[in-house]
C-alpha cells in the first residue's frame, strides 16, 4: 500500500521552531506526503516554503479544549485562510454537545459555510477519546448534516487517539461524500494501515516519516 497520499505530515508541538516547519514541508515533498498541518502561527511560513509544490497546507482552529468561543474560532478560520491554508480542523465545541445544546451543530455549520465560501475544506474534530460509541455516531451524523467535510478523531493532546474500532464506528456513521481523519497516536506502519483498513481515508501523524520508512524496507 502506499500510504504517502493518505498521510498529513503533521507537527503541533508547543515547542517547534521555523526550522521545524521548514522541515516538515521538505519532508512532505521528498517522501510526497498529500500534505502537512502546522500550528495557526506558521501557517504563512509553511505556505512560502511549500511554493508550488503539491502539497494541501492544514492548519487548526479552536484547538486542542474547542470550548472557545464561536466568533474566535470563524476569526481564527479566516486568518488561516488569508494566510494560505488550503484546509482548517476545527475542534468542536464537546462541552456543548456534552449539555445536548443545539448550538453545538450551528457553530460546525457556521465554520463549514466560512471555509466554503471561500473553497476551503473543514474537518471537525470530534476528540473520540471522551465520547461514548453512541456519542460518536451523533457526533459524526451531526457533523455530516452540518456540512463539514471530513470528521476528524482526536487533537492528540487528549488520553487517547485514534483507534481502528472507532474509526469503523464512524465510517458506517457517515455518507460516503463525508471523509475520516485519523489522528492521535499513529506511530508505527501497523498503526496506520490498520486505520486505513477500518476506514480512514486521511492519516494526521508526527510519525509519517518512519512509517513510511518502514513501509518503504518491507518492499525492499
């Protein structure tokens, strides 16, 4: 399997640096990963080195808790945007959905017309790790009739990551037009693979060159 069309080379660590970004990018266009995913900050950096390569800038919004206001997180949206980023994951709002609030789907909404209108794509992330499996199925249906366009696992920066069950979970939960974002702990080839299988059609990892290292020996 080639996994580097899957995978977004991904670093959200508090602590990298411009020489971080940097190398994340050129990774990305030596071993053709579909795309990276930087902190809000370096955006416009990663969007300089990119060029013209082919590779989908990601950027994240209301992240790692979500509970932030709306307005901040449609302003931190447009920024993203304005400063080149092809694709936001946006942390929703658990908290409200924890208190069954209808505002919870209004705000996936409000972000997913943003993006839209200006032919960007919204992921939503949905943290698995602290909902129940009936929760996520009305998270992803929620999702769904809100118009994001993919729905997303984990930030990373809870308990638990992705896990292949929950993927499974979310991909019968969701239209077909609807995409799977794994994230959270993919560290290894196996890892990543299984994820695929189960139905994740993108993988966010810190990990992506190793894996695809390793993958790249196995066909040796």
């Amino acid at each position: 399997m080639n996994l580097a069309p899957y995978i977004e080379h991904t670093n959200l660590s508090p602590t990298l640096t411009i020489g971080t970004i940097d190398a994340l990018v050129e990774e990305a266009k030596q071993f053709g990963f579909l795309g990276v995913c930087v902190p809000p900050f370096w955006v416009k950096r990663a969007r300089r080195e990119i060029g013209t390569a082919n590779i989908i800038l990601v950027t994240v919004a209301g992240f790692p808790l979500g509970y932030n206001m709306t307005e901040t997180k449609l302003d931190e949206i447009k920024r993203a945007i304005d400063n080149g980023a092809d694709e936001i994951d946006v942390v929703w709002n658990i908290s409200s959905f924890k208190t069954h609030l209808p505002w919870t789907k209004i705000e996936v909404a409000k972000c997913s017309k943003l993006a839209h209108d200006h032919q960007k794509l919204l992921k939503v992330i949905i943290e698995t790790a602290y909902l129940s499996n009936e929760e996520i199925v009305q998270a992803c249906k929620l999702c769904a009739d809100a118009g994001a366009d993919f729905v997303k696992t984990s930030t990373g920066f809870a308990a638990g990551g992705a896990r292949a069950e929950h993927i499974a979970l979310m991909k019968n939960s969701l239209p077909p037009s609807v995409g799977i974002k794994a994230s959270g702990g993919i560290k290894t080839l196996q890892d990543a693979t299984g994820m695929i299988e189960a139905g994740a059609t993108r993988i966010g990892t810190s990990s992506a060159v190793s894996i695809i290292q390793t993958n790249q020996l196995l066909k040796v």
